[in-house]
C-alpha cells in the first residue's frame, strides 16, 4: 500500500481488489507494460460502472480520476 493512500480509498481498494479475485475472470495482460507511478491515461470501454474501480484495483499506487 502506498503510504499516501487515503483510507477510503484503501477501503474501496481492497474490497474491489478482493471482488475481482472472487467474482470476475479479470485478467491483465502484458501487466509489464503498466506505467505505475508516473502520469499516463488509460482507457476503458466501459462495460458497466465497476470498471473505473476494477481498473484501479490492477495498480499499487492511487489512481486519479
């Protein structure tokens, strides 16, 4: 966990870390090519609203949104 990392913000974190795990087939592929701690724009096609969270649960480091 990143020490900057708000508490509700870990809160959601780990529930939805934990959610993917259990309840979806999530998979990142080519994880080695993620740019985490530095700026980059990620885009999603939005299947449904759990994606802004579930995206941000595949880094370490908060994700602004």
């Amino acid at each position: 966990m990143a020490l900057s990392m708000n508490p509700v913000y870990y809160l959601g974190y780990t529930i939805f870390k934990g959610a993917a795990k259990a309840f979806f087939d999530m998979k990142v592929l080519n994880r080695e090519k993620l740019i985490d701690g530095s700026s980059c724009i990620y885009v999603c096609n939005h299947q449904s609203f759990l994606d802004p969270p579930l995206i941000s649960s595949i880094f370490e480091n908060p994700v602004h949104f």
